[in-house]
C-alpha cells in the first residue's frame, strides 16, 4: 500500500522542445499518450503532460537536433529549453533580484499576451553550460492550458 502524504502545491515543469512534424507529434502526445492539447499556433503545441506543461516547437527538418528558436508571440524564444511556471509574486521576486544583480538574460523579464486569459510573464537565461531555462507565470494560473 502506498502511502500519499500531503504536500504543498509545487510548480508545474515546463519544457520545450523541437519537433519537425507538428502533427506527428499532436498524434504522438495527444493521440497515444492522450496529453490535452492546449494552446497551439501554426508553429507550437502545448501539451498536458500530467499537470505539467510540455511544448512542442515546430522546427525545420535537422534543427531539433541542432537547436533554434520559436515564435511566441512575436518573440524568438530558444528551444529547446525547459523551465519552471511560478505563480506570479514568485515569479516577479525572482526576475526583481536577478534583475538587481544584473544577471545576463537570454530574453528580460516580459509580459506576454497582456490583457489576454493566457496572460504571462517570461524570462529565459542560460546555465554555465549554455542550457535554455524560462521561469514564467500565469496571470490566471487555471489557463496554463487553455
């Protein structure tokens, strides 16, 4: 018997990733391993991936291999990168003090679709060894979905 203790709610993981066929990965993650779908352009595909969010980036034929950016709206995010989705006084305290301590970041701290349900904010900045992290939260964390 197994047994489950309660614990504090934690933050979702968020990755992103490179695909180069957007509809072999909708019938991969979304058919097979029966992820919702949620939010999606032409170029990108998120996923519920048991709470957590995965997105899959839509790249040309060798670059998921290589590594690229994607489109969100208007903004060449880098992908692959993986993360963590804060709620919102997280989030701002955490870009406030990297932001005092003038960390380099890939993208500053943003609000993306503003005034929209999908509402976020984003920041992206790398490890010591050139790996992609985006921290980011949800104006209406219930969306992160949608």
């Amino acid at each position: 018997m197994m047994l489950v203790m309660n614990r504090p709610a934690r933050p979702a993981f968020h990755l992103a990733f490179c695909v180069d066929d957007l509809e072999a990965a909708r019938q991969f993650y979304g058919g097979l391993l029966q992820c919702a779908e949620g939010r999606s352009t032409e170029d990108w595909v998120d996923f519920d991936f048991y709470g957590h969010q995965i997105v899959a980036h839509l790249l040309p034929e060798g670059a998921a291999r290589r590594g690229g950016s994607g489109q969100v709206d208007g903004v060449a995010v880098p992908v692959p990168h993986f993360g963590l989705v804060l709620d919102w006084p997280a989030w701002r305290a955490l870009a406030d003090r990297l932001l005092s301590e003038s960390v380099h970041f890939l993208i500053a701290p943003e609000i993306r679709f503003a005034g929209q349900r999908g509402e976020q904010g984003s920041f992206f900045l790398c490890d010591p060894s050139g790996n992609t992290l985006e921290f980011k939260a949800m104006r209406h964390p219930e969306a992160l979905f949608e």
